[in-house]
C-alpha cells in the first residue's frame, strides 16, 4: 500500500505533484500505473476507444482542458474501463453517472460532474504529453493517486509491502 504523503516526502526531487484538486468519483481511491493520455474537448470518442482496449494496469490521464460544460466519462466508458484491466482514469473535466461510477471498482478522478453529455466527433490526439496542474503527464511515466491527491514519475516506484 502506498500513500502519496510519504511517497513525496520519500522521492521529492523526482516526483511532480499535480496542484489541482481533483474529487474521487471511483470505488477504489488509490490507484496507479503507467500513464496513457487523451487530449479532448467536449468529445469522448477516443476516450471510449483507448478503454475499449487492454489497459494493463495503467491509468488513462484525459486532458479536457479542465471544462465542466460536457461529461468526458460515464458509467459505460468507466465499465468499459475495468472490463479491460485498467487501474484508473483522471480527467481534466467532467464526468457523470457519479453514484454508478462510485459502486465500480475502478479509481476515477474529476473536476466535477455534469448531466450533459459529450458530442462524438472523434477529434483529439492520443498518447502526447498532457501539462495541467503543474505537471506534465507523459506515456509511459507512472501516476499514483489517493485521498491526497496525485504524484508522477519518470518511472514506477519500489512501493513497500507490494508484490
């Protein structure tokens, strides 16, 4: 088990500590694996293709650029998301379903919830770093997350008691 208090006080000078504060939405609120990434606006369609396949373990960082007015995730893309082995899913944005989303066993974290829906365009970019909160979310660096908050790092951590 990890908490991100002592996994900062522990590796300070290689950790980023993301400054926005993020509500927990999932049944699990610790979480972390490698980082996948979704640049999107108001748009989820490449947020339900990249849940849509294997996760491994890793956490899906979506930057929506921090708008409320459109929900980038629901209960089926958050299904969808364990059905495929992923750890987690923060998003930049808004999600809705919350009391679904809130029984399921997957880490989600948002900015807050809305009713409405996404449009499904397509547009975004996947896989490219993502910078908000003060961090820079890279694929392929490794994101923890708890009550606390979320830590990045260049590369997973020695995580005491795991495995």
């Amino acid at each position: 088990m990890f908490a991100t208090a002592d996994l900062i006080d522990e590796n300070e000078a290689i950790l980023q500590s993301c400054d926005l504060q993020f509500r927990d939405f999932g049944g699990q609120t610790r979480f972390h694996g490698p980082i996948r990434t979704i640049a999107c606006r108001e748009d989820n369609v490449l947020v339900r293709a990249t849940l849509s396949q294997p996760g491994n373990d890793g956490v899906l960082v979506i930057d929506g650029g921090g708008l409320l007015h459109r929900a980038l995730v629901g209960d089926v893309i958050a299904g969808l998301a364990i059905e495929n082995g992923w750890a987690g899913i923060v998003v930049n944005g808004a999600i809705r379903d919350a009391a679904a989303i809130g029984s399921m066993t997957i880490g989600l974290k948002a900015l807050g919830t809305i009713p409405r829906r996404c449009a499904k365009t397509g547009v975004g970019a996947v896989d490219i770093p993502v910078a908000f909160g003060g961090v820079i979310f890279t694929p392929g660096a490794h994101l923890y997350a708890d009550e606390d908050g979320i830590v990045v790092s260049a590369h997973a951590l020695a995580i005491p008691g795991s495995g």
